[in-house]
C-alpha cells in the first residue's frame, strides 16, 4: 500500500512514498524531529546558513545513531557470551 506523502523539513517540502503506514508514521517521526534540532541550532549558532545548520543536524543525529549501534554491538557481544556460560555450564554440571 503505497501512500505519497509530503513532509516539510527546515522550510522545504519533500515529497516521499511510504510503503507501509509504520514507514509513514517513521517519515513523520524524522521530520519532526529534524525540525526540532533545527530549530535548536538555529537559535544558539544564529547566521548560519541552512545548509550550514542542516550539516549540524545530520553529523549530531549520525554520531547518535552510531553510539547506539556501538551499544547494540556490544550488549549483543555479551548476549553471545552469557550464552556460551550458560551451556558451559550446562554441560558440566549435566554430567553430575
């Protein structure tokens, strides 16, 4: 079910088609919250340019997205190994 759809980002209006209402409600999502960040920015560095201030947004939101997969990185690290406990331990006291 595809749906078009327009979200307005920083002044701009982009046209965008979502292929599930859980995209679109994702779409909506990101917008709003680049417009948020935007707005922040735009208050504490004012002259900036859009595109200057727009840059500002997108290197903070990837150093966050990449933090949190660093985080999933590492706690899936110490899934696998508490797994691997686990059925050690498993195995050595099954033979008791």
């Amino acid at each position: 079910m595809d749906q078009k759809i327009s979200v307005k980002i920083a002044g701009g209006t982009y046209n965008l088609t979502a292929h599930t209402p859980e995209q679109e409600q994702l779409y909506r999502l990101a917008a709003e919250v680049i417009n948020k960040r935007f707005a922040t920015y735009t208050r504490s560095h004012p002259g900036k340019t859009t595109s200057d201030i727009l840059s500002m947004v997108a290197l903070n939101e990837t150093v966050v997205r990449l933090g949190l997969q660093q985080d999933i990185d590492r706690y899936a690290g110490a899934e696998k190994q508490l797994e691997e406990d686990l059925a050690r331990y498993l195995q050595d006291n099954s033979a008791q």
